[in-house]
C-alpha cells in the first residue's frame, strides 16, 4: 500500500472499518490539529505560526520533535524561511492543519495503520463568546475537516474539551454554549462517523479537577446534566481526570467530592499519566500501585452491583520533549522513547490488567514531542538551528523509520481485538512485518467514489447536507493535484532490546523451558513459531536450544540438576559457545564444543567400559564413576589446549555490534 505520494489512496470499502457504535476494544489518539503556517489563510497570530513558532519571531520554534514531511505533496507545505537544511536545499517546510489534503492524510494513516479514529481536541480558551471570532472559526474549521477526514477513511472521532487554562467562573456557562453549538449548527452529531456507546455519543470533558484548578465540582456536576439533557439520544461522558484521582493526593484536587463526582456522574475515567513515569521501571511501578488499584476499585463496586459502573480508559504516550515549548524549563529528551519499548511498556501493562480501550497521547502533538505521526528519522535531516535544539527518532540511538510509532498502535489495536498476544518482550518482529501482514487484509482503490454507495452501517445512515458538501469539495481539491512520486528505498531498524521488568515464562502456560529458534547475529531473533523476542543474552551467544537435562544428570537425582542450572545461570554471556551444527558421538576423542565440565552423564554401552563381574553393585558404581572422570578430566584438557592455541590465533575484527548489522545498513548497532 503505497502512500509515499500527494494522490494517496483512499481506503476501499471492504478494508477493515472502525465500528462506530461502541468505544470498546479501540485504540484512540488525540488530534490537535491545531498547527498554522503563513501562507495557509487568514492568520490566526500575528505572523501566521501557530504552534510551530513561537509569537512573531520565526527564528524560534516551540517544537523540539520535527516532522517527516517527505509523504507530503508541495502543494500542502509552507516554507521556513529562517532555517536551512543540512542537505543544501534552501528552506525546511512545514504542514498545516488547516490543510483538507493534510487533516485526510493523517487519518488516512489511522486506517492505515490500524488506529481507530481519535478525539479531537477543543480547547476551551478558543470558544469563549469575544468579539474577536477567528480562534471560534479556526477550531470549527477543524472539525468540519476532520469529520469528512473520518467518514472517507471509515474512522471514529469524538470531542474531547480542554477546560485547562479558562477562569473557573465561566467554565460552566462557556461549556455549555459550545455543546449547543456543535449540536445545532455545526451538526456535528450527524455524522455516521461520530463515536457511540449504546446509543448515546461520547464526548471527554478533560481538566477537571486538577491540583490547582480550584473547579467547583457542583459547577462540573451542572455541566454534565446540560450535557445528557442536550444531547439527541443520550451521552457517554468521558472524565479526563489527574493520575491520582482515587486518593485525591499529588496532581488531584485534594476535594473529597471529586472522587463522589468521578464515580456517579461520569461513565467513564481516563487518568491523565503524560509525565508521570519516565521509564519502564517506573511504568511498571505505576500500573502496579496506580492502575490495577484503579480496577480494582471499580470492578468491585461493578461486582456489588449498587452503584454505577465506570470504564477505565489508560493513556498511553511514545515520549516527551517540550523544551523549545516551555522557554527551557523542561528537559530537552525528558522522558526518552527507547526505540518504542517505553510505549510497548505500557500498552502491555494496561492490556494486562484487562482494559478494552486504550487512548494514546497524541497523534499529532509535535511540540510536546509526544506526536505517534511520521517524525524525522536521522538527525542529518533536521535543519540547522544554532540556538534550538531540534529532535529525531535516533536521538536515543535506534535507527529506526519515521512511521515507527504507527506501527506501535497498529499492534496495540490488534492485541486489544484478541488478534495477537499480549507480552512484555518489544514485538520487534511484528512491526518489522508489519506491511506483510497488514497488506494481506486491506486493498485501495481511486479517490474517485463521488456517487459510490457506502454498504451497511454506512449506507443506512443518511449523511447531513453539510456532510455531502464536504466531502465533494475534498474529493475535488484532492484530484486536482499532480501525482508527486517518491522512491524510498526499504531500510530495516536494528532489533531493539527485549523489556527486561517481566520474564516471558511469567506468562507461559508450561513450566518447561522454551526451545529457541536459531538465531542469526545478523538478524532478529524471536521465540521458536511465538513472533516475540528472544532474550537478549541468548541471542548474544547463539544458542541453539538450552541442554536437556537428561545430558547433564549424573546419579539420576534431582540435586544435580539443580546444581547444573545454578552454574549456567552464573556463567556470563562470553563464556557460552556455539553448539556445533554436527552430532558426534562419545567414542570420538573431541567433546561437543558447548560441553563443560559440569556435564556429567550417566554411562551407556557406547562408552565401552568393562568392569570385572566380581565386584558388589556399589563398587560398580564408583568404578564407573572414577572411569567417567577420567575421561571427562582427559577431554578438558584438550579443549584448554584448544582454546589457548584459538587465544593465539589473531582475531578478525567482524564489525557486529550487541545486536549484529544489517546488511542493508551496514552500520554497527551498539548498546
């Protein structure tokens, strides 16, 4: 499915579409959309930036995460005047949202990748009733984008309110107005697309009761009744609340009447954990005391059956870096995204307690350097900024592609849907073949569908005026564009390390070892028929399979075995050798090159001893063992004589890092 060119396809009918009556077992983003450039219309600051510069000085961006922009047609970005590229070419260029190519674009990667749909964001501050009208127009202007974006593609959206950064006192009454608004003129409920839970539609009231906000929660008590009351057919109200919402401690509002109003009024809680937790150890320290204590409390009042039952919605983010934004006051890198591991962490954590939906921060967001949408993959490709520290998916050292983070939710939905098993180990093979498996189930087809009948659910629900009229102006505006071809030649990421918090055999069904596939240090290596990796020792020291213990028993008994297993577990990483590919047989002078001197077996009739029949049982036994020693002693010394005269031998520097390299790359890998 090529989508490296500006007349990208649009998804075909029979692709897999985004069920639009339920919110359950969805993997969600957030959608700003919020990103202006000169050039792109009526300028809504003073220079025409919005979010990419700061104020009127374009010489300083408020975005440390810079955007891939390469599977964007010339007609859809703006030049940067002030920066330059390190390639020579004059000016860096930049996406708008206002864009309706752009906003299609970004969710025809939804679907392309296997996301749901998203929440589009309204940020309160931009619908306060003012004589100054172009924040209210821009933010329904994005919406109506956004929209026909969903119903091309076949995706789910809902409204998400940002109240963070409005006064108290007019929360209530501005909340309420909008609502109104998007309900009777911008009809936004019309769409088949808008997101359903039993009917009734979802929207996210998000910045309540924060440490600080000093909200009322009798005002957001209010809000909520307006919001049911309104609305054709019922709302399922999200509450996009602070991490510590349960204990009203830290980030939350120390109000005890929060907790009442979270559990009563809402039908769901999303807790807000964006910088929370910077790595995996703290991710998992997180879910432990955070999250599963969250589900614990609503499945038992769930279970009681007295009171009303709340969904859990965990968040989930790549990373962060919101220096430029923040002036320097935050870090620049401050919470590192480890090559995907740092996401894969929670997504695994949350999917392991039991949710059904997860909600990932954000699509879009590239100046809080949370953004899952194409980023630049090498830092020769940023442009040149002298005072600004600019960032690339390499910064923590992975060579990996700009879509990287797409295909991380693509794995998320599928192991939210049951379609692929939920483990701590980094996928890295399901996202290296990623395109393989996904292009087995979706087709493309021309933009041209004007007057194509949509089948069910779809064709029975009757599309607004406004809704037709958007999509026929989309359709037109796409065609009109020149083809705008892009080769990009295939490059495979380095494999990443394996999360190290939960063994894999914590989950395993059978207490018996696993078997491993032979590894390759040139390749990934995974679990033998599993898709999931390998230990990264074992991968290291090219292990064919762990030695039966039936080799290594010497009386037959269970202490011995026991002995053994704790000498390998103390034996490094450098000690091990390859097993050889041949089988030889004990008669043979030569010991396996793997074996050591705490394999000790029993005898068999190949070893060709001869006792005297004279001697008792027990002195059978002891003679057998003295004989075995003797040879297990003779076959040590020669694998030391071996092994000194290898020492002497001069060593050819192979150029394999940790994890090996990829032909392809040619570049060494090294943790």
């Amino acid at each position: 499915m090529d989508y490296n060119r500006a007349g990208f396809s649009s998804s075909k009918t029979n692709m897999s579409r985004a069920d639009p009556s339920t919110i359950n077992n969805k993997f969600l983003v957030g959608y700003q959309g919020w990103f202006t450039c000169p050039g792109d219309g009526t300028p809504i600051t003073d220079n025409g930036w919005s979010h990419w510069f700061k104020g009127n000085n374009d010489r300083q961006p408020t975005t440390d995460l810079w955007p891939d922009v390469s599977q964007y047609p010339p007609s859809e970005l703006f030049p940067v005047k002030t920066l330059m590229l390190k390639s020579g070419e004059p000016h860096p260029r930049l996406f708008s949202s206002r864009s309706p190519g752009t906003v299609h674009r970004h969710f025809h990667w939804m679907a392309k990748h296997g996301v749901d749909g998203a929440f589009l964001q309204r940020p309160l501050r931009h619908c306060i009733p003012t004589a100054d009208r172009k924040p209210l127009h821009w933010r329904d202007s994005i919406g109506r984008l956004v929209r026909v974006a969903a119903e091309l593609e076949h995706r789910v959206f809902a409204v998400m309110y940002d109240v963070s950064g409005v006064d108290p006192s007019i929360v209530q009454a501005t909340l309420r107005g909008d609502w109104d608004h998007l309900i009777q003129d911008e009809h936004v409920l019309d769409s088949p697309n808008y997101l359903r839970e039993d009917g009734r539609a979802v929207v996210c009231l998000w910045g309540f009761g924060f440490a600080s906000t000093n909200h009322d929660p009798d005002h957001v008590r209010a809000v909520v009744s307006h919001i049911r009351r309104t609305t054709p057919g019922g709302a399922y109200i999200i509450a996009g609340v602070p991490s510590h919402w349960r204990t009203s401690n830290s980030d939350a509002d120390p109000n005890p009447e929060f907790l009442d109003l979270w559990l009563n009024e809402f039908d769901a809680i999303s807790p807000w954990t964006v910088g929370c937790y910077s790595n995996n150890a703290e991710a998992d320290e997180y879910a432990t005391l955070r999250l599963r204590e969250d589900l614990r409390l609503l499945h038992d009042r769930k279970r009681v059956g007295k009171w009303r039952h709340v969904d859990y919605i965990p968040v989930v983010f790549p990373g962060c870096s919101g220096c430029n934004k923040s002036g320097g006051r935050r870090g620049f890198n401050s919470i590192k995204r480890d090559g995907g591991s740092f996401l894969w962490r929670q997504i695994y954590n949350a999917c392991d307690a039991g949710v059904s939906v997860l909600y990932g921060a954000s699509w879009d967001e590239y100046d809080e350097g949370t953004a899952l949408m194409p980023a630049v993959a090498k830092k020769e490709s940023l442009p040149i900024s002298h005072h600004y520290s600019l960032m690339s998916l390499d910064e923590d050292g992975y060579n990996i592609p700009s879509d990287w983070y797409m295909r991380i939710c693509g794995l998320a939905k599928n192991v939210l849907c049951g379609t692929l098993r939920n483990g701590p180990t980094f996928p890295l093979q399901g996202l290296l073949n990623h395109w393989e498996t996904r292009s087995r189930r979706e087709t493309t087809v021309s933009l041209s569908l004007e007057g194509e009948q949509s089948p069910p659910p779809y064709s029975e629900i009757t599309s607004s005026p406004l809704s037709r009229y958007s999509t026929t102006l989309l359709l037109q505006e796409l065609q009109s564009r020149q083809p705008h071809p892009r080769v990009v030649s295939p490059r495979l990421p380095p494999p990443l390390r394996p999360l190290p918090a939960i063994p894999i055999s914590a989950s395993a069904k059978s207490n018996e070892p696993p078997r491993y596939h032979p590894t390759n240090p040139s390749g990934p290596n995974v679990y033998h028929n599993s898709g999931t990796e390998a230990p990264a020792e074992e991968a290291a020291s090219g292990v064919d399979e762990p030695p039966s213990t039936a080799e290594v028993v010497r009386k037959g008994d269970a202490a011995s075995v026991v002995s053994l297993s704790m000498a390998m577990a103390n034996t490094t990483v450098s000690e091990r050798r390859p097993q050889s590919r041949h089988v030889q047989s004990f008669a043979e002078p030569t010991p396996a090159p793997n074996r050591r001197s705490e394999d000790v077996r029993s005898p068999t009739p190949k070893d060709n001893i001869s006792l005297s029949s004279s001697l008792s049982k027990k002195e059978r036994r002891e003679e057998l063992a003295r004989e075995l020693r003797r040879r297990e002693e003779k076959a040590e010394a020669q694998k030391a004589k071996a092994k000194d005269s290898v020492k002497r031998r001069p060593r050819r520097d192979s150029g394999v890092g940790f994890f090996g390299t990829f032909p392809d790359i040619g570049q060494k890998f090294t943790l």
